[in-house]
C-alpha cells in the first residue's frame, strides 16, 4: 500500500476516534486521538503476541511506511508552526519578551544539563552503563518543549494571558535552540567531531538567526503579494506557500524552517491581517487554518499513539524508562523555577506560573522524531543485549505519552486555580 493511500486511512481512523470522542470520552480531542491510538497499538501487540501474529507485522510494516522523522520535520511540522505563528498576539508577545527570551535560551540548557547529570547516576545505579555523552543526546531532545503539542492542547485551555504568552512564545521559539544543542551533541556523539565554542555559535548562528531572518524575509514577501491582489481565495492560496515552499527552501539552505514559520506566521497574522488582506479573507483565514491545523494535529497524534508499534522493548531497561518520567518533569521545574527568582525581582506574576510552566510544558513528537534518528547498531552494557536507539527510544516514548495524556489532562485544575485566582484580585504573589 502507498504511503497516500496509508495516510488516508489513518486521517480517517483519527478522524473516527474524534467523532466518538464526542458523545464517550469526551475529554481533549487530541488527547483522545492519542489515548486511541494508544489502545489499538496495545490490542495489536497482545494479539500478535498470543493468537494473530500476522496482525502485528502488518500494523509494524504498515506504519514503518510512513517515515515519522521525515512526516514531521520535513513535512508538516511547517504547517503546524505556521498556524501556530498567525494566533499569536504581537503586542501580547512583546510584554513578555524577556521572559520568554531567557526561557528559551536558558531554559533549555539548564533542563539539558539536569536531566543529563540525573539519568547518568541512574543508568549507574540500575547497572546499565551509559556514557555521559548519550546522556547529553537525551537531555537535549527531551528538553525543549513541543510547540504543537503546547498549542493543541494547553493554549485551548484560556489560561491566564501571562502564562499563556509565555508558555506559548516559549513553546514556539525554543526548539531552534533545543535543535542545535541536539546536532552539537550528536556530531560528537557519533561523527567524532570535537564540539568548540566557535563551531556551537557557527551552527546557532546559521540555523536559528538564520531561519528567523529567512521567516522575516517570507512573511515580508508575503505580505507584498497579498497585498497586491483582491482576490480573496487567492489570498489565501498565497498562505499555503509559506508552510510549504518556504518552509522546504528553508530546509535547503540550512536555517531553522521552524523559526521561519513561526516568525512568518507572526508577521502575515499581526500585519497582514489588518492591512493586506481583503474584507473577505480576513474572515475566512483563521477558520481556514484552523481547520488545516486540526486536521494535521489528528493525524500527528493518531501517529504518536501508534508509534509504540516501532518501539523495541527491553526488560532490563524499565528501570530507567519509569525514573525518566520524574527526572524529565524535575528538569523542567528547574529550569523554570531559577529564571522566575529573577523575573520576580523586576514584575508580578501569577502564583501558579511556575507550576503551570513546569506541567505544561508539555512533550510530543519533535522529541520523538528526534530520538528516532539516532543510530541503531551502539550496545550498552556488557552483555550487549540493549541498544541505545532503543533505550533512548523508549523513555522518550515513555514521557511523550505520559506527557499529553497524563500532563494534557490534569493541567486544568491548575489553570482554573490561575484564574480563579485572577478574578478574586489575587492574581501575584
């Protein structure tokens, strides 16, 4: 079967799992749609394990088909980041610039560093060997937050407008530096390249400066032609060159097609909106984007769900695979918690900032399509019976799930603290 005639029928299946979400479960549509997945994946396996192994190889080979890395970071991630870009709030955005500024930049280096240090003396104490340089790989791709995750499912939530500018610009800005700090690590890691502070700030300043004055120079082309015509459904179609052409040429050059996108869509959803489009596209853009962007995150996380179908399972690594769910969260709160004692030296905030930062700051399939590329043939231990690919596979699988399932669900009862805190004129501390 084609890799089209593959991605028709699982749209229709995440499709058919949000329609019965309506009217049963009736929680997050996302969330449903992984919780979903995750459930035929689970009924896959036990039956390809006892009565029906035909079943599993075919599921396995079947979504082996659609290759995730590529699907995401190649493909659809630019539509998403895009979407993501028009709905956010310029003048919102500036308020919290330094904020989200040294969230972004430091942030994810300290989670990076925490997380790293902590799963080395775990490795260590379950007697699994796992030099410190694989423990830097996994720090660096499970730092950064998922902006489509984020965006699919807190953002729906109206959080406070300070904590939601904040978790949201962060979400958006912070895996151009997640990303370099992940190719850094793996060129040592596995090309033997010695990582110097000129070669780190050459990569940044390519992929990440690079990408944001590529977005700059898209959404500003943009707006000229958008500008320049009437038509209405061409307008729109004009749109849809950004995530696609743009985000691919992007991609050529070597900067940042994430950054790009989201400074793009930043710049189309606050200036051309308001002076560039016509009466009639402005009122059909959001809901023509925000149909593309529901589709899109269906099939996504119908992907996410099923992606335990590719994950190798090793006993003796369940250890490490339960303790990362708690060291991950303990570096996000870290990381979050040291810049809010200075924030706090300059400006109010609300009390339950911090914790919604922290649980918020939720996981989903950047992470995944990133450990996904590391290489498989690396064993660990001295019986060689696990390999890194899938060790890291596996807790990186383990957090996304318990990410968007566990955090995307219990986060409402604090953001319905935050307001209420807000409306009773308690909103600081």
């Amino acid at each position: 079967m084609s890799v089209y005639y593959t991605l028709c029928f699982l749209a229709a299946m995440a499709i058919t799992i949000a329609f019965v979400n309506q009217y049963i479960m009736k929680i997050q549509t996302t969330i449903a749609i992984t919780s979903g997945a995750l459930a035929i994946s689970i009924l896959m396996l036990i039956l390809g394990k006892t009565t029906w192994p035909e079943l599993q190889q075919h599921a396995v080979s079947t979504i082996e088909t659609v290759d995730f890395g590529q699907f995401l970071l190649q493909g659809i991630l630019g539509f998403l980041l895009f979407a993501g870009g028009l709905g956010i709030n310029l003048s919102a955005l500036r308020s919290q610039k330094w904020e989200i500024t040294v969230l972004v930049l430091l942030g994810v280096v300290i989670s990076t560093l925490v997380v790293a240090v902590g799963l080395w003396l775990l490795a260590f104490v379950a007697a699994i060997p796992l030099p410190f340089i694989y423990c830097l790989l996994f720090g660096a791709l499970i730092s950064p937050t998922d902006p489509i995750a984020v965006l699919a499912i807190v953002k729906k939530l109206g959080a406070p407008e300070q904590i939601a500018i904040q978790i949201e610009g962060e979400s958006l800005f912070n895996d151009g530096i997640g990303l370099v700090i992940f190719l850094t690590i793996f060129a040592v890691a596995f090309s033997g390249n010695e990582a110097t502070f000129g070669s780190v700030m050459t990569l940044f300043t390519h992929e990440a400066i690079g990408g944001i004055i590529f977005g700059a120079l898209l959404g500003l082309m943009s707006h000229i032609m958008i500008s320049a015509t009437d038509d209405g459904s061409m307008e729109l179609l004009m749109t849809l060159c950004v995530p696609t052409a743009g985000f691919a040429l992007a991609n050529l050059l070597g900067v940042s097609g994430a950054l790009a996108m989201v400074v793009a869509g930043i710049m189309v959803g606050n200036w051309t909106r308001h002076s560039g489009f016509s009466e009639q596209s402005q009122k059909y853009l959001d809901h023509f984007w925000h149909l593309l962007d529901e589709f899109l995150n269906a099939l996504l996380f119908l992907l996410i769900g099923l992606a335990m179908l590719l994950v190798e399972f090793h006993w003796q690594a369940w250890i490490l695979v339960l303790l990362s769910i708690p060291l991950t969260l303990a570096g996000r709160f870290v990381s979050v918690a040291l810049p809010y004692l200075g924030f706090r030296r300059f400006r109010a905030y609300n009390k339950y900032s911090v914790r919604i930062l922290t649980w918020g700051g939720l996981r989903g399939g950047l992470s995944l399509a990133m450990a996904l590329s590391i290489p498989a043939g690396v064993k660990l231990g001295s019986d060689g019976q696990v390999e890194l690919r899938d060790l890291i596979l596996m807790m990186t699988y383990a957090i996304v799930i318990f990410s968007i399932i566990v955090q995307g669900m219990s986060i409402i009862p604090m953001i319905n603290k935050a307001k209420a805190a807000e409306k009773a004129g308690f909103p600081i501390e």
